[in-house]
C-alpha cells in the first residue's frame, strides 16, 4: 500500500512539472506570435499608405493644380486609389471637383505604360460642362494617373468599351499623354 501512495506522489509530481513545463512553453509561444502579429502590423500599415498627386481644375478653369493626398492602397491598387482620391473631391474653395459624383470607377487596369480607366455611363450622363470643363476632367485623370513614372498613357472607357468622346468636344478613343498645357 506504501508502495502504491508513493508511486501516486510520484506521478502526480511528474504531471504538475509536465503541466508547469507545457504552459511555461505556451506562454513564450504566445509571447512570439503577438510579437509577429505587432510587427507584421507595423510593416503593413507602413506598406498601405502612400503620397500622390491628384489635379483639380482651378475655379475659374485656366488650369490644373496638384494637391498632396495621402491614400490607403490595402486592398487596392495605387492607380485606384488615386482615382478614387480623384473622385473623392477636395475642400479647397480655389479648385474644382471636375467628375460628377453620380459617376462610379468600375476599374483601373494597367498593361505595359498604359493605365486604362472604366468608368460607367453616369460619367457622361452627369456631367454637365462644356469643352474647356471636359478637357479639365480629361486632364485630371491622364494627369493623375502619369503622375506614376512607370504610367505614359491614359485610355478612359465607359462600362469598358472605348468611346470617342465623353461629350463631344475631344477624342478619348486612343491612349492619351500626359497634358503639360494645362499645368501652366
């Protein structure tokens, strides 16, 4: 019977520096993900923000202007999120917001030094300018988007198909370049 109690005391020493020993483990381990977890944040946050330059005609529509924004690219590519900074308007009172908010981005894709811009049919259908305002909404996506070194050309569709014009006062059927003229 002695025999029996001591093998009992034995064993349940054992276990208790089994569990001491496991949980001691799983502590440091739980230590080390929380520290990835912190510092993969840290390099993921730093990764999704970027500067860019966004052009807004300038009230009295004699040229275009480069604001500074700050944009999330998480989720999203950088041409799109400098669309959507684009669509997003400014506050400022000197500048414009050109694209009519009715208007939705389908999508910004890339192929080669051309970005191709789709927007849907509410970017004809709202806006509401004449041919300078159309220019000025023309310059300020190619300007936008060539602001990126590896972006030379901006083709600009409607639910995916190329048009000639958005209302009639300049082609939009081939890629365009980027337009200097309007920076002044």
């Amino acid at each position: 019977m002695k025999m029996s109690k001591i093998i009992a005391v034995i064993m349940i020493m054992i276990m208790a520096f089994a569990v001491a020993g496991c949980d001691k483990d799983n502590n440091q381990q739980s230590n080390k993900s929380t520290n990835t977890v912190v510092e993969n944040k840290t390099e993921k946050t730093a990764e999704e923000k970027i500067k860019i330059k966004v052009y807004f005609p300038n009230s009295d529509a004699t040229k275009l202007v480069a604001v500074d924004k700050t944009v999330k690219v998480a989720g999203t590519t950088k041409y799109k999120a400098a669309m959507d900074a684009l669509m997003e308007g400014t506050d400022d009172s000197k500048l414009t917001t050109v694209i009519p908010k009715q208007a939705k981005l389908l999508g910004v894709t890339v192929n080669g030094d051309t970005a191709k811009v789709d927007f849907d049919k509410g970017l004809i259908k709202h806006f509401n300018g004449g041919s300078t305002g159309e220019e000025f909404l023309v310059g300020s996506v190619v300007n936008t988007l060539t602001e990126f070194p590896e972006i030379k050309k901006v083709q600009i569709t409607i639910d995916g198909r190329n048009v000639e014009t958005l209302k009639g006062h300049m082609d939009v059927s081939k890629p365009l370049s980027r337009m200097d003229e309007l920076l002044k």
